[in-house]
C-alpha cells in the first residue's frame, strides 16, 4: 500500500496509469476504493488516476478529530503538492463536493486544471434562515443516531438509497450493495458521525464562485440522497461558466450505476 502524509495525518493512496493526472475524491461514508469502475478504464486510456481514502476513512489514519471542510481541503492540498501533480482533473464526489469548493477557494484553484463535481453536496444542504428550502436538521440528526445505534443496519439501508436499489434500478444486486457497505465499515465510526455534520452544515455557497476553471457539473434526477434541485442545479448556476449534465433516471451512486457514461464524459473532459 502507499501512503503519504498530508498534516500529520498519514493518507493512503492509490496511483495507476500515466498520462494527464485525474485526482478522484470519493463520497462518504466509502473510500478511494469506491472509484474502481472508473480509474481501471480510464488509466488504460492513458490517463494517469489518483485516489485517496479521505483521513478516517479505508486505509488512512483516523485521527479523533479533523473532519471539518478547511482540514480536508488542507489534506487535498496536501495530497497534491507532495506528489507535485499539474494540469489536474479534480472529480469530487458527494461529499467531496465540498472539499474540491473549499480547496478552490482557499488555495487558489493551485494545479488544478478542470473540475468535474458528480453528485456533490454543493452549494448548501441545511435548511436555515437564508436557505429555506434546504433539508431540515432533523434528517441529519436521525442519520447521525441511526449510525450510533446500529451503524451495519444503517449502512445496509442507506446503501439501497444511495444506488437506487429497487426502484427504477435493477442492476445493482446485494452483492454490490454488500461490497459498498464493506467499504463504509472501514470508516471510524466518529470521522462517520462528524462528517455528517461536515456535509450537511457547511455552506459553500461563498466559495463556488472562486471555480475559476472548466467545471462539468453531473448530477441524476433521481437523486433521493442528494437531490438534483438542491444541489447540481444551483452548483452550476453558482460556478462561472459551468456545464450541467443531467443523467436521467440516475441515482446518487451513478459512478456505478450510469459508470460506461459517465467514464465517457470524463474522458472527454479530461482531454479538452
């Protein structure tokens, strides 16, 4: 395994291929692992792709603390510097959304070249004063308890959600599901709690219009986890010059369920 140290806190990584470097930030709760079914097409492409596991998550430390959005945008920071990488494709899924808003923002958009945001948490989730028709708070909190209680169960559950299982989607069988959750175990159960908290009460709406750079927003209608008219749809209006890609009938965890598409969209994208 590889690994490097991104403000004291040991990350591991996974590096395939050669060609332009395409950096793949994975959802929560999973783990660079999640990103399979793209960095194995795409390096025999010729593209060179890199993943992480986010600190407390798969194979990294898991510090009891650190989960906040300027830490982890620090860690990507990190990351990318200690090995040197230029004219990045930055993809942020889900949660990691956020990280890639952050680390625009505060660092400048440094040796980022694109950026794709699937699925993201951005602009703002938490329904508040100035975002009312975000989701209430409540929501969160019966995440959070449902991971204290029983965080296999929760998983399993959430799991069915997140891909779409057994709606319009019938491709995704307990065997993935299984494997998906296997990857979601691996997390510390507190960066699992905190990291709820992190995506669900940070608002990036201040920092979306510092992606200065091509952005490709992707996002399924069918989104229950997080919904396109919360998320894709207002990212896109708020990064300058975005494209919004719409994927019909696609679920949160479309890497896997629209993944010969999407491999498509990003390949092209990567090349411009």
């Amino acid at each position: 395994m590889s690994f490097l140290e991104a403000q004291s806190c040991k990350l591991h990584y996974i590096d395939w291929g050669s060609g332009k470097p395409i950096v793949f930030l994975h959802g929560w709760p999973l783990s660079s692992a999640s990103w399979e079914y793209q960095m194995v097409p795409l390096a025999a492409q010729g593209f060179r792709c890199l993943a992480y596991d986010r600190r407390g998550f798969g194979h990294s430390e898991k510090p009891y603390s650190g989960y906040d959005y300027d830490t982890l945008a620090g860690d990507l920071k990190g990351f990318l510097d200690r090995l040197d990488l230029e004219d990045v494709t930055l993809v942020g899924f889900s949660m990691a959304g956020g990280e890639v808003a952050r680390y625009m923002k505060s660092f400048n958009g440094a040796r980022v070249a694109r950026v794709v945001l699937v699925s993201a948490v951005t602009p703002f989730l938490l329904k508040t004063g100035t975002n009312p028709n975000g989701v209430d708070k409540s929501v969160f909190d019966q995440m959070v308890d449902g991971v204290v209680e029983d965080r296999p169960h929760f998983l399993a559950t959430f799991g069915k959600k997140f891909f779409g299982a057994g709606l319009l989607n019938f491709s995704v069988g307990n065997d993935l599901l299984d494997w998906a959750k296997s990857l979601a175990l691996q997390a510390s159960p507190k960066a699992t709690i905190d990291c709820i908290r992190a995506f669900s009460e940070t608002d990036f709406r201040q920092d979306l219009p510092a992606v200065r750079v091509p952005t490709l927003v992707i996002h399924g209608d069918s989104d229950q986890t997080v919904p396109l008219e919360l998320s894709g749809r207002l990212t896109a209006k708020l990064v300058p010059g975005a494209q919004l890609k719409i994927y019909e009938g696609a679920p949160h965890g479309l890497f896997y369920t629209e993944r010969e598409r999407l491999n498509t969209d990003l390949a092209a994208f990567a090349r411009a």
